[in-house]
C-alpha cells in the first residue's frame, strides 16, 4: 500500500466524521475532519512524518523549523521533526500560542524557533486558511521567514487558495477528494 492510500485508510477510520458541525471557521459542515485521531496515532505519527519530510523535500524547501497553530499543527510538526532526525534537513519544531502566556517569558511562539530562520507552517486541516494566517502572522512578527504551509488534509474550500493568493506557497498530504468526501458532507460515488 502507497503511503498515500495508508493516508487515507487512516484518516477514514480514526478522523472523518459525519453529521452537522460548525468548523473553525466559522461555517457549518456536514461533516468533520478530526485529524488529531489520526496526527496523534502511533500510526499516524511514523506516516506523517515520513510523508511531510518527503513533501517539504519536493516543494524544495530547506526550513529550519516547523510548526504551526496549538493544537492541531503540534503533532504533525512534531512527526516531521522526528522524521528528520539523522537526515541532511534536520528541522526542528515549534508551537504558536494562540494567546501569548499571560506568566513567565509572556512567548506567543514555543520551542525551537528564532528569528530570522525559515520555516514552514503547518496546518491539519486547511478550510479558510485562517489559523496558518494567524501563525504566520505570529511567525513573521517574530521575525521569521515562512517559505510555505504544509497542510495534511485540504478541505478545498478556498482556504489554499487565499493562502497562494497571499504568495504563500501551500502543499497538501490529500483533499477531500481524495478521501471521497464531497462538501455535502456524502461520500463521493467513486468511494
């Protein structure tokens, strides 16, 4: 089995859900993509970290760091920092607060992150765009290069695109079309 197709058993199993939700975003959903049940697998980890490692090397990237928005981008930052490990890209990992820490150093960015590096952001679902906006506009305010967004699933609702229209570039592990959920929420004829 591809690492694509093992992709798409797994977030099929653990993380589509249907029914009637409202996303991040604000809209309404016939259905839910959790990805964190797939992100925070064993599983999912080993996959995701190989096949995030393998898309940053396509797009060319060479980041020092990854992370993105708390909670959803942590574990698959996380996969992919473990992955690089012994590797020629060792990239190691960051969270975005959503909040800075009212204690403490009062960080809005945690981890391995310094201004002035390159890094990609990373999102587990893209719908909007709107949560890899605000870390990159964490990132940027910190000093940081964003030289793309990795995002695990695509729901191909305009947020990639409002991302590119921004001229950042965006790669993704699959789409909905993919996994053969329509934006009805149904499965697609071909599943």
């Amino acid at each position: 089995m591809s690492d694509a197709d093992h992709l798409r058993r797994l977030l099929l199993e653990r993380s589509v859900r249907h029914g009637d939700f409202v996303l991040a975003s604000g809209q309404r959903s016939a259905y839910y993509i959790d990805c964190r049940l797939t992100t925070m697998s064993a599983e999912g980890q080993v996959l995701i970290g190989r096949m995030g490692l393998a898309a940053i090397r396509s797009a060319g990237w060479r980041p020092r760091a990854i992370g993105g928005l708390t909670m959803g981008a942590d574990p698959v930052a996380y996969a992919i920092a473990a992955a690089s490990s012994g590797t020629d890209l060792v990239i190691d990992a960051f969270s975005v607060r959503k909040e800075p820490k009212a204690h403490g150093t009062g960080k809005l960015i945690e981890g391995n992150f310094r201004s002035g590096e390159e890094v990609v952001v990373v999102e587990d679902v893209i719908t909007s765009g709107g949560s890899a906006q605000q870390a990159i506009s964490a990132v940027e305010g910190a000093g940081g290069r964003v030289v793309g967004v990795l995002g695990v699933v695509d729901r191909e609702q305009g947020g990639k695109k409002a991302l590119e229209s921004d001229g950042i570039l965006v790669v993704c592990l699959t789409t909905t079309s993919n996994l053969g959920v329509s934006i009805s929420g149904l499965p697609s004829a071909d599943l």
